[in-house]
C-alpha cells in the first residue's frame, strides 16, 4: 500500500485532465485519469481503505477536487458503490452547485441510495444558480414523479421544494 502523502498527488489539478460534467449522457474519460479515477474510487469506497477516507475528502476540498470526484461517480467502475461517491461530495464540502443538472440526473436514478446521496448533495448546495437550471430540473422531477413508486415521491417532492427554494435566492 501507498504511503499517504503519495496520495496527495491524485488531487494535483496540474497532473490529471477533467471534462466538465453536465447533462450529457455521451461521457468520455480520459485514459490519463482512469487510473486516478480508480484509485478515489478505492479511497472512498473500499473497507480496505477506511482510514484514508477522511484525509482523502479533506485533500479533495484543499485542492479543489471536485471535477475527479465527479468523474469518479460518472464512471463504470463506480457502479456498485457510485452512493458511496455522491456521499463524498457533501462529505467533502464542496460547493457542486455549478452541477446542479447532473445531480438531478442522479437524484432521478433508479437506484434509491443513489437518488438519497445526490438529493442530500443538493440540498447542501450554496448557489450560485442557473435560474434555467433549476426550472428544467424541477420540469424534469415532476414528469419522473409521475412513473415511480410511492416510496421515492416523498423524496422527489422534498427535492421539488428544494429546488423551488433556490429560485427564490
């Protein structure tokens, strides 16, 4: 295993390439990150590395690593553990409103821990917002409501208020 201060330079914003996440579905990865994508993902996620966690999230917050951190949720290797991600972003700090849309792409996800982790993610959001954003998301909420079970309706109106809340900002 890697000494910690070896760690620290995955959260280098001058040695690793991002692409801005939004509401595109066609995401590519590039293959320079791949590997440090895989290694926040192991940091975050695995039981192995529970002792790391908290130094990973305070080095992504310092180092302003919030654009690997969403490249690590968008990625396939995160599937199984793609809650524990999101977790990380209102773990760390970090002020994701600039991706609003993407987390309310999440937050309409099948799965329910995804959907919780990503609501809770904007919730925690500072704003500024895209006023058009907000509009659109909650468009998009409210057509989701309408196909999914009871369960998640209570949260996608809480969402619903949520966002209506930064209209108002």
């Amino acid at each position: 295993m890697e000494d910690k201060e070896d760690f620290k330079k995955y959260f280098d914003s001058k040695n690793y390439i991002t692409k801005i996440i939004g509401i595109d579905d066609k995401m590519e990865i590039p293959v320079k990150s791949e590997d440090k994508i895989s290694k926040l993902i192991s940091l975050l996620t695995d039981p192995a590395n529970k002792s790391f966690k908290e130094q990973t999230l305070l080095n992504l917050k310092k180092d302003k690593g919030g654009d690997i951190l969403l490249l690590s949720i968008a990625s396939p290797k995160s599937d199984k553990n793609r809650h524990q991600l999101i977790a990380a972003c209102w773990e760390s700090e970090i002020n994701f409103s600039k991706y609003l849309p993407f987390f309310i792409l999440l937050a309409l996800d099948a799965d329910y821990l995804v959907s919780l982790e990503a609501m809770t993610v904007i919730s925690n959001m500072e704003g500024p917002f895209n006023s058009d954003n907000v509009k659109d998301g909650i468009a998009k909420v409210k057509a989701e409501q309408k196909k999914i079970t009871s369960e998640k309706a209570v949260l996608l109106n809480d969402l619903i208020y949520t966002l209506e809340g930064f209209i108002e900002k």
